[in-house]
C-alpha cells in the first residue's frame, strides 16, 4: 500500500464516521433512522421567503441597497441582535429562563446549528483528561466530539425518567475518590432525550442543579427537543433555576421547531460565552444573515400558530409506532415518549446484537434504525452504581433507537410490524 508523503492528525485514526452519518446514505422505505424531523412548516417557510424576497427587492428599488447587502453579508459572531432578541424573549416568557445582563439578549448567542455550541462548549472548557459526567446512553454528537477533544467520559445509568441524580452525586464522589479530581462537566437532555426520548422530572432537574452548584460543575442542558413536548405543561428547564447564569449552559436549536436551517440559540454564564465567542470566531467566523432574517420572522410571527399541528403529527407518529411495538416485538422493554422523536427498545435477550441485526436482517429487509451501541463513548469509564464501582465503558449491544419523526404513519405501521416479525423469528 503506497504511504502518503504527510501525516493526518492522531485523532482521525480512531475516530469512526458518524454512525447516523454513515446510516444516512441508506435509502430505505421504512427509515427510522436519523432524527430528521418529518413536520416543517414549509408553506409558512416558503411564504417567509417570498415576503422577504419581495421586502428585499423594495428596498433595493427605493435606493436601500445597503440593507439589502447587510442581509447577505457577515455579521456579528454571536448573531444578529435583532435574532437574539427575538430569542431572549422567547427563553424568558416561555420558559422563564432568567437573562441578567442588560439588555437580555446580550445572554443569547446564535450559533450554526447546536452542534457548534455543543463542540465549542467542550472545546472551550474541557482540557485533556478533565471528566466529563453524562447519562448511559447519551446523544453521539456530544460524545464522539468529547473524545475527540480529549475528554474523560463516565457514563451513569439511567432509567425510564432518564438521569439518576443520586447516581450523578455517587460518581462525582467516586471520581474524587478515585481519579482526585471533580468533573468539570455534566451533559443530560432533560427533555425527550436523544436517544432514549425520556424526560427528567422535576424534583431530578433541581437535583441536578443543586449537584451543579455543590460540587462547582457546569451543567450542559441541551434542549434540542423543548419545543416538541407533546405533554403539558411541560416540566422546566434546569436552566429557570440558574437565576445568576452561572451553573448551566442551555443549549437550543431551530431544527427540529422550525427547520434545519443550521441556527442554534444558547445561553451561557458570561465568561464561557466570551470564550466560546472567541471560539466560534475561529470555527465559522458568523452563521448566515439571512437565515437569521428567516428565523426571527418565524419566531415572532408564526411559530406558535404552526407549531401544534407538528406537535399533533409527531404525537400521532409516536403512538403508531408504541402500538405496533407492543404488538409485535419480541419481549423487551420500550420507552414512552412525552415528545421529541425516538422510542429506545431493548430486548430481553441480552445475547441480541442490534447492529448484525440491522447488517443482516433489517437492512435487506429496507428498515433502517440506529443500533443503541452508537449512543456509548468508544472510550472511558461507567459508573455501577450496584457495585460502586467505576468500570471499562459498558454498552449494551441488545438496544435500538427508532425515530418515529420522518415517516408518515403508514409507513410506520408496516415498517415497524414488518420489523416486529423479524425480530420475534429470530429471537425465538
Ligand atoms: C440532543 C441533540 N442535540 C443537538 C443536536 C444538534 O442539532 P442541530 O445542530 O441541528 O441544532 C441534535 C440533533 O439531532 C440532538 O438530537
């Protein structure tokens, strides 16, 4: 095999592709693999971009043709202030998440898509060898980039609430016992988690937070499905306790709400947002204008007269797909999604490996899921709480997450039947 004449970075010898990114050049009929989000409001999408289209061309014949450049030009790194404003409102009426500075929206920084954030968060506060505590399982974008950046991940268990608080307070414990340093970070999804689609009540989210300011640790709240709750009233965010801004970095996005039109919205306590503004410079230098224009016309004039009609999609998406499971897999355990788009299955057969089976059954049967294996770190340590005991990373290779998001539900119900079939022959 011929040598290249150059060295590629260390990290890309261990670092796999993406498995939902591998995953996305299936084209299968029954998809329920990545969490593309199948209800957009694409007629009021398109309507904005006629309305602005039409706005933009006015403008220009009235001679404003500076206001027209702007909106397809560079803008400031931590987004438009219109757009942050617009966000900082929403954050606080719906959610009452407190913005101390003045004016608030100085607290929102926009990023290209929460991914940055997520990436900038770890790259901007995670040195070599610092820990990073999540929940087992947890959303792969946020491990494999952790990894990569050099974090040190345990994992703690979870159970069909999702984060174990008392297991988060054992293992921070455990880790100053141990390995003589705190974590520096805590990563969960309290809402309809990715990928198990629970949700973390309450008295678990003050918990956290008290955990947070005990033991000087930021929390990582990704929100990435807050707005798709289909059950109310909604629990709140950690981040409504963090009244100083000082122990939670609330992570949100657009694209499963609006459109994946690449724009996230965070807030993160003053010094952190300094830095990851540094960061971000250095990462994209700005997220696009006019998508900014886009979103903020969304959120302040439509969001909340199209967003039921996707809530009732999805909710009517998620109890197709709970039926047919209960009727037709094998003996396991599911969970039962409040909102966002997955249901996690795992079978009773710990010997079931769901990545052979979507190799060699599901796939030529044109189903597509994300094995569960994808959703643990490829290396650190698990907490066992029965044991208490901090381990070799474990996974469990008998899960699946089904997203139920994109396809229409008849494509749900025969797929996940047809699954259901598969499974029950060969795990009989
Ligand atoms: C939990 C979670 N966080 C973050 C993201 C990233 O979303 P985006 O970069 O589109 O904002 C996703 C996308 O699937 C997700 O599920």
């Amino acid at each position: 095999m011929s040598k290249e004449p150059y060295d590629l970075a260390a990290w890309t010898s261990f670092i796999p592709e993406s498995e939902i990114r591998r995953l996305l050049k299936y084209n299968v009929p029954y998809y329920f693999g990545g969490g593309k989000p199948g209800a957009l409001p694409i007629e009021t999408l398109a309507q904005i971009l006629i309305d602005l289209g039409k706005e933009q061309l006015r403008e220009i014949q009235a001679g404003n043709e500076e206001r027209v450049i702007d909106d397809f030009n560079y803008g400031p790194t931590s987004g438009k202030p219109f757009l942050r404003k617009t966000l900082a409102n929403r954050l606080i009426e719906k959610d009452n998440v407190t913005l101390p500075s003045d004016p608030p929206e100085d607290d929102v920084m926009i990023t290209t898509g929460s991914q940055q954030a997520l990436y900038a968060m770890i790259d901007t506060c995670i040195d070599r060898g610092d820990i990073i505590l999540t929940t087992s399982p947890a959303y792969l974008g946020f491990l494999v980039p952790a990894v990569k950046l050099g974090a040190q991940i345990i994992t703690v268990p979870t159970d069909l609430q999702g984060a174990i608080p008392d297991y988060f307070e054992e293992a921070i414990k455990l880790c100053k016992k141990e390995l003589g340093k705190k974590p520096e970070m805590i990563y969960v999804v309290p809402d309809s988690d990715n990928p198990k689609g629970t949700t973390v009540p309450q008295k678990r989210r003050e918990a956290l937070f008290n955990l947070a300011m005990e033991h000087h640790i930021i929390i990582v709240e990704d929100g990435a499905y807050r707005e798709i709750q289909f059950r109310k009233p909604r629990e709140k965010p950690i981040k409504a306790m963090d009244t100083e801004n000082k122990y939670v970095a609330y992570l949100r996005t657009s694209s499963k709400e609006a459109a994946v039109l690449r724009i996230g919205y965070s807030v993160f306590p003053p010094k952190v947002h300094e830095q990851i503004n540094k960061d971000k410079g250095f990462l994209d230098l700005c997220s696009p204008t006019i998508v900014q224009r886009m979103l903020d016309i969304y959120y302040r004039d439509h969001i909340d007269k199209v967003l039921p009609k996707a809530l009732e999609t999805y909710k009517e998406r998620a109890d197709i797909m709970r039926k047919a499971i209960d009727e037709t897999f094998p003996a396991g355990n599911r969970t039962d999604p409040t909102g966002g788009f997955f249901i996690w299955w795992e079978s009773e057969d710990k010997d079931f490996d769901a990545k052979q089976f979507l190799e060699q059954v599901a796939l030529p049967n044109d189903i597509i899921y994300v094995p569960g294996v994808a959703f643990y770190p490829l290396m650190g340590l698990s907490y066992i709480p029965e044991r208490g005991e901090l381990t070799p990373v474990e996974r469990s290779l008998n899960t699946m997450r089904i997203s139920y998001s994109y396809s229409p539900p008849d494509i749900i119900d025969q797929g996940i039947r047809k699954l259901g079939g598969l499974l029950s022959e060969s795990l009989t």
